[in-house]
C-alpha cells in the first residue's frame, strides 16, 4: 500500500482538505477553512500546514478565540449544518477561551470542530508555559476542561491515532442524533513528528447527513394518541429547521386541521404568512398560539427539547390530561416529560405520520379560533411596531428593519431582551434567515456570529442586533470583518445596561442593582460609550440616529456601505413587548424582610402550582 511521509500538523490539515458533502446544490467542501489566532502549541507545525493551502483553504484572523469558536457557529448555522469551518488556537487560555463556545454549540446541537495545541507527551520540559498541573494526574491539562461539553474528545499523543481521532469526530457532527462540538488536542512534540501515512487515509470523501428512521411500532402508537385527540397543536422546533421539514409540517397541519407555533430556533423554519403557523411559543412568544396550547388534549412536538422559555417552565399546559407525542432524533430529547417518544428526522417521520393520518381531521372549531388569534396577534405586533414612545421601543426598531430586508438578509441576536423582542415582532420572510441563540442565551454572540455568518451568506444582508451590554463584552470581530472584508450591519440598541435583567430583578420586588449603569458602583455619574468612535476606530463606517425615521435612512446609507457599517440608537430601558402570558420561574427568596419580595414570592407559589408534574 502506497504511503506519504508527513508531519502531524501536515497531515491533520491535508485530512480536513479532502472532506466533502453532498447537499441540494452538489458536492462542497465539509470543512470551507479555518479560523485561527497562532500561539505556542499551533504555531510551528499547524499554522504552517495551513499556510500551504491558503488560497483554497482560507485562515481568517480573529481577535479572540471565543469570538471565533463563535463565528464558526454562527456559519453553520447559515449552512444549516451542512458545512463548517476549523477553529485552531495555542495551548493553556487560547483553547479555554473556547469553552464558552463549545456550550453554544453542544446546547443547540450544532458542528464546531475545535483543534488546540497541548502540552508535551513526553514531559520533559514541564510545567510548560500555560499549563495548568494537576498534582494528582500527569496526563491533565487545560484540554480536559472540554470534556463535559463537547460530544467528542481526544488528545492525539502518536502521529497514527489521528487516523482513528478525526473520522470520528466528523462523523459525530455529521448525525443528528450525536451532533454538537468537537474538540481535539495535539501535544506539541507529536504535531513535529513525521509518519508514513496510507495514502488512502487522503481520499476524497463525500459525507451526507444522516436522516434516521423512526420504530414503526413508535411510529402507530403516536398516530393512534393523534388520532383520539380532539384540541391537537404542534410546537415546532429547530429540527424542523435542520431537518427542512417545513413542507412537511405545514401538510400535516393543513391535512388534520392541526395549528402549530414555533420555538426561537424554529422561528424561520417557516414563513410568516404559511396559513397555519400562528405565531412564537411560549414565554417570548404570543398568546395567540400559547392559549390553544393552554386548552390542548395532545401536544405534538417536532424537533424541540422544550427548554423553559418554550414551555413557559412547563405552565402552559393548562389541561392537565394533555398526552405529549416527541419527534426527535435523540431520545434523550424525546422521552421528556412522559412523552410518547418517536425517535427520527423529523422530516422522514412526518411523511410516515401524514400518510397514517391521511383520514383524521381534528374539530374545524380549533382552526377558526387560531386563525382568529393569529388575526389578532399581527394587530398586536402591527399596533406595537406604530406606537408612538418618547423613548424609541425594541418594537419600533425590530419592526422598522423588518420592514426594510429582502428575504435573503440575514438576522442575528442573542441574550438580552433581544431575542424575545425579534421574536414576538418579527414576520419571517425567507427561511433559516434569523440566527437567535438563545439555546445558551450567550451574550457576545452577536458581533462574532454576525462576522460567521457574512463570511457564509453572500446573498444578502447580516444584520446584527445587540444591545449595549452584549456590545461592550464581545465587539472585537468588527476589525476581522473589515480586514477580510465580511460585512455586517450592526444596531446597537442602546438601554444604557443590562436591561432587561433590570427588569427581572424589579419584576421580582428587588431594588434595581448593578444592571443599569445608573445603579453602578459610580465615582462620579454614569455616562454613555460612544459606540459610533469606538466603531470607527476599528475601521467600520458608524453614525449615531436619535429617531425611527432617522434608523430608516441610516438603514439604507448601511446597506449601499461597502464594509461593516454600526447604527447607535438608543432605545427604552423599560418599554418591552409582552404579548405571551406566561410565565417563567426564577427563585424569589422565601424569607425576606421587604414587602415587594413577600408579594413576589406568593405569585411564584400560585404559578408553580400550575406547572406540569408528569401525567
């Protein structure tokens, strides 16, 4: 058998080179290039190998590790998990740095391919600089902080075990029942080392997402739950989306007279205006489709782990006779809260449950009373969007640059008040177009996912909205963006602090502490950053608007930018868009001395008794 001498890092990165998928427009690289910020321990053998194959395997440059690890998601995200890109960092805090992002990526099921320097295999100049000793074992470093959040792990110590390491950590991402983030660490003295590798470890290969099948016997017993149910309503979520069963969905509801509603990562599965998509689930979502859900006999989900915010910390379910029936491609996901579980793609197992439902039709009465809701939860949103603040609201700004993009522009937010806003106001015009972590909820998402996602969608525009808070703690990927020329629109919506946070804490009899600027530990008095300056420096065009009409046309002078452009407008501390009436449980103090918390704690007890216990 033919062999090809070459070092680790070489052979590492020619590996990533041959990898391949076949999606709807062909077959495309897996792996489109890598970010990477060059230390010790990635430096002298992976930089180099990947200097070798620059012009078709690009390195971008980034300013912060986490920032990056950020960025690759926020590509996949685009790519709707079918491609991805390499994050490469130096050993000790340059890979830790990523840690957040490998829970961005392991909470919302999403491919990150993390490669990191490591420490010496064979020991002998340790302690090396950053490494981190643990007294009671020799073979840890900093590395092993990955472990509980990654699906796979490795550290290659032997120039062969590569051969095993890497096929498997793709093909980890590759299914939807294991995909989520994958770290692998090179010792520093095993990258240098040559071997004799089999050139067929090199080929081509041309990998394609699985699409697993659901138990027959699953498959029947959740037809015959559907079949009894008279009240049905589906919550669908981001496996809908990876799964592109919207098609799929939007049949089955129409066939069965079933309306649906849409978790955050569910929110641009579908459009706004397909007939029976009544509207956002849950806390961040409206009472349009929540109270249908309040009065269902059999919930239907789709592609959803029912995180809190979805099931309004499993209150809206107010009959308590309510069956669940899960679709999922993990079981984990799918067996929650006595569900009956039909483990599968979520697309593959709809077209089975559409033919077995094929003479099932659930009461007309439920499809008059949700179109009617929907009816009145666009009048909401249109009312919200046109009212008339002294302060400009998050309404205003969503809505008005809802009103302006195509439906190939791209929308990307995180944390803060945002996500539920862009929730509830915006109307999804084109598919897989908003990109709203709100899995991990990680504020600094934004600026960097903002930069992963221009560098992957070249169509339109990728409009970042983040807050002040989220801004000042991750903005650095605006000076990548403009170096390597992705640009990205970017509203920062200004409440001078953690907002809404603020309003949590008052919301639940506390005084208002350390979230407003205002509230601060202050020397003299709070004052405002000059977010267009700070901008500028960094080499993107930036102006300040004080009025909505003014963010219109500031919008339009974004777009014709030919870099990243920065819109700074401030926006009320205290004006949000309730529309769900639900509920979400944070602790409140049982004891306390203040009448406001006392008050707070006896509505926590009245709600709690509504939650779901199991049936």
């Amino acid at each position: 058998m033919a062999t090809i001498r070459l070092t680790v890092g070489q052979a590492i990165v020619k590996y990533l080179n041959n990898q391949y998928i076949q999606t709807s427009k062909g077959q495309e690289k897996l792996i489109n290039g890598a970010f990477g910020i060059f230390g010790h321990g990635n430096v002298t053998c992976i930089a180099e190998a990947l200097y070798d194959i620059k012009d078709e395997f690009p390195t971008y440059r980034g300013q912060n590790e986490q920032a990056m690890a950020l960025a690759a998601i926020a590509y996949s995200r685009v790519k709707n998990r079918e491609q991805i890109m390499l994050v490469t960092t130096s050993v000790g805090p340059g890979a830790t740095n990523m840690i957040t992002a490998a829970g961005v990526a392991y909470t919302n099921s999403l491919p990150l391919l993390m490669l990191s320097g490591d420490v010496f295999n064979s020991r002998l100049p340790h302690p090396v600089l950053q490494q981190v000793e643990v007294e009671s074992d020799s073979t840890s470093s900093a590395s092993d902080c990955f472990k509980p959040i990654v699906k796979y792990w490795d550290r290659i110590t032997h120039p062969a075990q590569i051969m095993q390491s890497f096929p498997q950590a793709i093909a980890m991402m590759m299914d939807p029942r294991t995909c989520g983030p994958a770290y692998i660490s090179v010792c520093q003295d095993t990258q240098s080392l040559a071997y004799d590798y089999e050139e067929t470890f090199f080929k081509k290969t041309i990998h394609k997402m699985a699409k697993p099948r659901a138990d027959k016997n699953e498959i029947n017993e959740a037809i015959k739950i559907i079949k009894n149910a008279k009240r049905p309503v589906i919550i669908a979520g981001g496996g809908v989306l990876f799964s592109k069963a919207r098609d799929e969905v939007n049949v089955l509801a129409l066939q069965c007279n079933i309306p649906f509603g849409t978790t955050v990562s569910a929110k641009t599965a579908f459009l706004a205006q397909d007939e029976l998509n009544i509207g956002p689930v849950g806390v961040s979502g409206t009472k349009a489709i929540n109270s249908l859900i309040n009065k269902a006999d059999v919930i239907i989900n789709i592609g959803t782990r029912l995180q809190d915010f979805t099931t309004g910390s499993m209150s809206i379910f107010k009959n308590k006779e309510a069956k669940f029936v899960s679709i999922n491609t993990s079981r984990f996901d799918a067996t929650k809260h006595t569900s009956l579980s039909v483990v599968g793609d979520a697309k593959e197992t709809l077209i089975e449950l559409i033919e077995g439902l094929k003479d099932y039709k659930a009461d007309e009465k439920l499809i008059i009373e949700a179109k009617e809701n929907k009816k009145r939860y666009l009048e909401f949103v249109e009312n919200k969007i046109n009212e008339k603040n002294q302060i400009t609201s998050y309404a205003n700004i969503v809505g008005a640059i809802n009103k302006l993009v195509s439906p190939k522009d791209r929308l990307i937010a995180a944390a803060g008040g945002l996500p539920g806003e862009i929730n509830t106001i915006w109307q999804s015009l084109g598919i897989n177009t908003i990109d709203n972590e709100y899995g991990f909820s990680c504020m600094g998402y934004e600026v960097s996912g903002g930069y992963g996602s221009a560098i992957a969608n070249k169509e339109g525009q990728n409009i970042v909205f983040t807050g002040d808070g989220s801004y000042m703690m991750l903005n650095s990927e605006i000076y990548s963006s403009v170096l390597s020329g992705d640009k990205m629109i970017i509203i920062v919506c200004d409440n001078q602090g953690y907002a809404v946070i603020n309003r949590l804490q008052i919301n639940q009899g506390a005084k208002p502490f350390n979230n407003l600027i205002e509230d601060c530990k202050l020397k003299d008095k709070a004052f405002g950053v000059d977010y267009v300056q700070h901008a500028k420096a960094m080499g993107a065009n930036a102006e300040y608007v004080e009025k909505i009409e003014d963010l219109k046309e500031a919008y339009l002078r974004a777009v014709e930018s030919d870099k990243t452009y920065l819109i700074h407008i401030e926006v009320s501390k205290y004006n949000w868009t309730e529309d769900s009436d639900a509920w979400w449980e944070v602790g409140v103090p049982e004891v306390n001395e203040k009448e406001s918390i006392r008050k707070a704690r006896e509505n926590y007890e009245v709600n709690v008794k509504e939650q779901r216990k199991g049936v």
